[in-house]
C-alpha cells in the first residue's frame, strides 16, 4: 500500500458518549440492544441504574464507550444524591450526549429539567426519541417541534431500543461527532466493570421484578465471594441488604419461595454471562437506613469521583 493510499484511509474514532434521560425512558433497555448483551438492568421501576454503567461498542472504524447514567431526579437520601451527582457529572466528561426521551408520555417537567442542565455544557447533544413502537408516526412531528424549541438539538434520532428500530442509525449519528482517537478497550470487551459488580446487578434486577411498593429502593447487593472452583463450577456468595426486618421476610418470601425464585432466574443470566456452570448461594441481611449512611455506601460500592 503506497503512502497516499494510507492518507486516504479514513481514520479511526474513539470517544465517550453519556446516555441521560429522566428514569425509567429506556436508558439501559438501549445500552444492552447496542451491546448485545444484558450489561445494564432493567426493571419498570424508576431510579434501577444506580451506577454510570460503561459499555463498550467497537467497529473496524470506531469504538463508542457509553455511560448509562442513573436517572436525573429530583433526591431524597445521599443515595439519591450520589445518583444524580452520577449523572450531571457524566455530561462534562464526555464527547456527545444522548438524551432520551418517551415519545409515549411525552414533554414532562423532569425532561424539562435536563435541558437546564444541558444549556450549562457546550457538548453536542443528540436527542433520541425511544418507543416509537407505541406511538402513530403522525403523533411524532409534534412532539419533535417541542423539543426543538427548547433546544438546539444537534441530532434528532427517533427509535425503539426495546425492538432495535433504527439504532443502527443512531450508532453512525454517534459515530459522526467522535473525535480520532485510539481503541481504549479490545474489540470483544462490553463492559470495564468487573464480573462481580454485574452479577450483584443481576441478583438485584430479579429481586426488582419479583417484589413491589417500598422494597425496591431499599435493597443493595453485595458479591462477597466469587471463586472458580476445581470442578469448573463458579462459587458466588452474595448478601442482599435491606433497610428493615419486615423487608427481610419479604425477599425470603413464604418458606423461602421468594428468595429461590430470585436464586433460579439470577443464576440463569449469570451463567449466560460467565460461559460457566455457577453454584449461587444469597443471603439476607438488614442494615437500618443503609442508603442514608457514607460507609455504608461507601462500602456498597457509591463513591463520588
């Protein structure tokens, strides 16, 4: 290959690309259809992603690190409040911005919100409109001329990350406004978190759609041992905390049903993650006002960086 041949090779591209939105509009449903695989959880109830979740997209052209921010909300503990600190923070850190709306339920006031925080930064801001499968193509164009009202959107992309509908699309939008840049991570690595951080999400993202009213919220995991054994089967031994006695007796469930459905369909995705038989062994412990005390937090993984 001569040397004007290489100038003509287009070059690679590499970047970092927040994807925000209030909770519950699909943030993770997207990452894991952009994946391919379950790296995020997802669950109906708001406020599931507690951490920016890393997941990683890689081309022969260009490598797309994504972070799946909590959902920006208004606080109520220091749990809420490192959530949304997450969020905010990922909008200065990183070279395009998705943010994701419902078009099913429309401009609300936590939509309203973002955009005030995304006048503060200088970042192109793609606008993606998730669940157009449960709206009439007509319904769109006006919901569009809303937000571009309120916005100088440098994109507007609408899709359906639940069936895939033109996120194809949105990934070359994406790709577009990357600088050159190097791989960061090799072209078969998803994720930069570590195995353990997403099987406690995996546990917690079964205990979320098992359980309902307070207990979601109240409820941490924590991998305490994860070790191949002899025989080729994973040990994991993991601890749910819970803020309260009667949260305990929840999660058990009658004769321990509850916690064993969680046991079976938690194994079941992680097995699928690791490629390996697994044994899981989960427990349940309480820890009083847990997403209210730093330590606690601090050692349930929630730092401010």
């Amino acid at each position: 290959m001569s040397y004007s041949d290489k100038e003509k090779q287009p070059k690679f591209k590499s970047g970092f690309v927040a994807i925000i939105g209030r909770p519950n509009v699909g943030k993770s449903t997207l990452m894991n259809q952009v994946i391919g695989q379950k790296i995020a959880i997802m669950s109906d109830k708001p406020q599931t992603t507690r951490n920016k979740i890393h997941g990683v997209y890689t081309t022969d052209e260009a490598q797309i690190v994504f972070l799946d921010t909590p959902g920006i909300h208004k606080s109520q503990s220091k749990l809420g409040d490192y959530m949304v600190k997450a969020a905010e923070s990922a909008l200065s850190e990183v070279d395009a911005i998705l943010f994701l709306v419902d078009v099913a339920e429309g401009l609300g006031g936590g939509d309203r919100y973002i955009i005030e925080q995304l006048k503060k930064v200088k970042t192109p801001v793609l606008l993606v409109m998730n669940k157009i499968d449960q709206v009439h193509p007509e319904a769109l164009l006006p919901v569009i001329t809303t937000y571009k009202d309120l916005y100088p959107f440098a994109e507007i992309v609408p899709i359906s990350a639940m069936h895939g509908n033109n996120v194809s699309t949105l990934l070359d939008q994406v790709i577009k406004y990357l600088p050159e840049g190097p791989q960061y991570y090799p072209a078969d690595q998803v994720t930069d978190h570590p195995e353990q951080f997403v099987c406690a999400e995996l546990i917690r993202e079964k205990i979320l759609h098992l359980t309902r009213e307070e207990v979601p919220h109240s409820i941490a995991v924590s991998i305490e041992d994860m070790k191949l054994e002899e025989n080729g089967v994973v040990h994991i031994s993991a601890v749910i905390y819970v803020e309260r006695d009667s949260q305990k007796g929840i999660i058990i469930g009658k004769k321990g049903a509850l916690l064993k459905e969680v046991g079976q369909k938690a194994r079941a995705d992680i097995e699928a993650l690791l490629g390996s038989k697994t044994f899981l062994e989960l427990w349940v412990k309480v820890k009083k006002d847990w997403r209210n005390q730093e330590r606690v937090l601090r050692d349930l993984g929630f730092r401010h960086e």
